[in-house]
C-alpha cells in the first residue's frame, strides 16, 4: 500500500504504507515529512514494517530525532504493528489501523 491519506475522527492522517524508504536514519524522515505537508495531514501512522533496524536502538537516537522533528511540527506520530521488546511507553503502538481509529473514537467520545 501507498502512502495515502485517511480520515480518521475527523483528522487527516498520513498513513503510510509497508512498503517505500524506511523511517529511519537518511532521507526517510525527509520524505515522509513531504507527504504529510502535501497532503494537508495533521498526524502521522507508520508500520513497524516501514521502521529502519536500527530506529529504537537507543544508540543511534533516531526514534527521538525523529519523535522531536514531528512534535516541533505538531504532527503527531503513531506505529501499527507489534510493540518491539524494551520500547517504553513514549511511543504510541496499534494493533491495527481500525484499532487506532477505534482510540480515536473512543478519545472524542470521552
């Protein structure tokens, strides 16, 4: 799938695909950052599939790089897919897109 936009509870959301340069260190940040800013998004969702080896280790900095860069820009950042063992509960993990949009419902209608 294709880096597409979706509404969800009523905010646009870049969700990206499985597939394209992945988040990490290099030009993925760049590019995806340039999709969110042409397709109007106001949050980002990106599989752990889409994710660089190396973007939790705590060694390499890039999830908090990466975390900082969206927050400055107010784009929210969330991953779908499985929680990797020793990520803390900084990052926000959905099982499922229909998960997150499940949150999202459940959070406008609290």
């Amino acid at each position: 799938m294709a880096d597409v936009l979706k509404n969800i509870g009523g905010v646009p959301v870049l969700a990206c695909g499985e597939t394209g340069v992945p988040l990490g260190g290099g030009s993925g940040l760049q590019v995806v950052l340039g999709e969110a800013s042409t397709q109007g998004a106001r949050a980002i969702v990106v599989p752990v599939a889409r994710l660089s080896a190396d973007f939790f280790d705590p060694a390499t900095g890039i999830a908090d790089t990466v975390q900082r860069t969206l927050a400055a820009r107010k784009l929210p950042l969330a991953f779908l897919g499985d929680r990797p063992a020793g990520v803390g509960e900084s990052h926000m993990f959905f099982k499922d897109i229909d998960a997150l949009t499940a949150h999202v419902e459940a959070d406008k209608a609290a």
